[in-house]
C-alpha cells in the first residue's frame, strides 16, 4: 500500500486516485505564467492550514519579500504561518561553478542548510523554486550531473518535494534541460493556451493516474482542477 499525502490543491488528488506519494520528488513543469509558482505555494500553504505540515519553500532566483507578497494576494495569512513555524521561505545562496569537484562540495552545502531549515520546523513538504536557475552558474559539461546529484539527495531530506522547471511553450517539453523528468518520481505539466490553462500528468512513480489533461482555474482564491473534464490533447500546443 503507497503512502499518500494530499496535495492541497481542490480536485488535483482525483487525477493521482488518492493523492501524491508520500517522500517523492515531483516536477511541475511550464512555460512563463503557468501558474507553476502558485500551484507550488499552494501545495505548501494547505499543507499547513489543512493537513498540520509544516512547508519550506526554497528559491534559487526570488526575492523572499516578493514570494511573500504573491502568496498574500491570495488573502494567505503567511505571517501566521511563519510566526507558528509552520512555513519558511529560504532563498539558497549559489556561485558559478565550472568544475564537478566544487559543484559537489557547493551542493552539499547548500542542502546542509536546508536539512537545518527543514529539521527547524520539523518540515514535511518542501518546493524548490526553480531547477532552471541551475543553468545560470553551472557549465553546460556539468549541468545535467549537478541536476541529478541534486535532486537525487534531495530524497534523502525525508520530505514530499515539489520541483519547478522552466520550459518552452510547448507540451512536448518537460523540462528545461532534458534531464529533470529522468530523475524524478512524477511529471506535474501545467499549460497556458490563451484563453484555456491545462494540466497533464505524464508520470507518477508509486501511483495509477489520470492520463488526460484537464482544464486548471486560477482565480483570488488560488488554483484548481477541474477534474471532472478532460481536455483534447489537439488543444493544448
């Protein structure tokens, strides 16, 4: 029997029959204005309010006070959640890299702090925002073993793990550098064909899911999943 959590996202545990296995890396992937940050806030927020698990939202790009105010604009009462150790949000310090040696060191750092801030409020989900950064200090010869050794111990961290991924707009691209989708357990995809958003599960390791894409509602209250219909593939570009 797998062990699931939910989600926190309405009508997102119907598509995975019972919810995300518990302890697994999953990457929420998309073009620019997908929703990929606010599905991924969202994930850590319920978990809070709903389902008593404390969340650590780490950024590799954004400006804490900006991640704070977007979660705000949903009415989200982050400041609660900080105050009761219940949510932290912790910005992970990189350099450019260009030999493995260093990369391996830097990593191992970095996830050194953030074992520290998950142990300090006990944390049972956490976001990593984003892995397309990576592109940004690392060179290109050692990006793709930087992903995998980081998201590979990443699991060592005892937490249910979100990853976001920049990509192109286009739903036959995963990720931003062809190798995340290998070394994670699911694929969350999210769409953006004006006028209609669109959610597609390619894989999820542990679980039977939803193989359709169905319609994703962003609205003041946060995002959604219409799961009860599904969406032309033909749609989607």
């Amino acid at each position: 029997m797998v062990e699931r959590i939910k989600s926190g996202i309405p009508g997102l545990d119907e598509l995975t029959f019972g919810g995300i296995p518990k302890g697994s890396n999953i990457l929420v992937s998309g073009g620019t204005g997908t929703g990929k940050t606010i599905f991924c806030t969202q994930y850590l927020y319920n978990g809070a309010i709903e389902y008593g698990e404390p969340g650590l939202f780490v950024t590799l790009e954004g400006n804490v006070k900006d991640i704070s105010w977007n979660m705000e604009n949903f009415q989200w009462d982050i400041k609660k959640l900080q105050d009761q150790n219940m949510l932290t949000i912790y910005r992970l310090n990189l350099s450019a890299i260009d030999d493995l040696e260093t990369v391996q060191k830097r990593i191992d750092e970095q996830l050194d702090e953030i074992a520290k801030e998950i142990e300090e409020i006990n944390a049972k989900r956490l976001v990593i925002d984003s892995t397309t950064v990576f592109g940004a200090y690392f060179n290109p010869s050692i990006l793709r073993t930087t992903l995998f050794q980081f998201t590979d111990k990443l699991k060592t961290l005892g937490c249910t793990t979100f990853l976001t991924s920049e990509t192109a707009p286009t739903k036959n691209v995963l990720s931003a550098y062809g190798v995340e989708e290998f070394v994670v357990d699911g694929i969350i995809n999210l769409q953006f064909t004006p006028p209609n958003r669109s959610i597609f599960i390619r894989k999820m390791r542990g679980t039977d899911h939803d193989k359709s894409p169905h319609p994703l509602i962003i609205n003041s209250k946060g995002i959604s999943v219409n799961s009860k219909d599904s969406m032309l593939w033909e749609s989607i570009k």
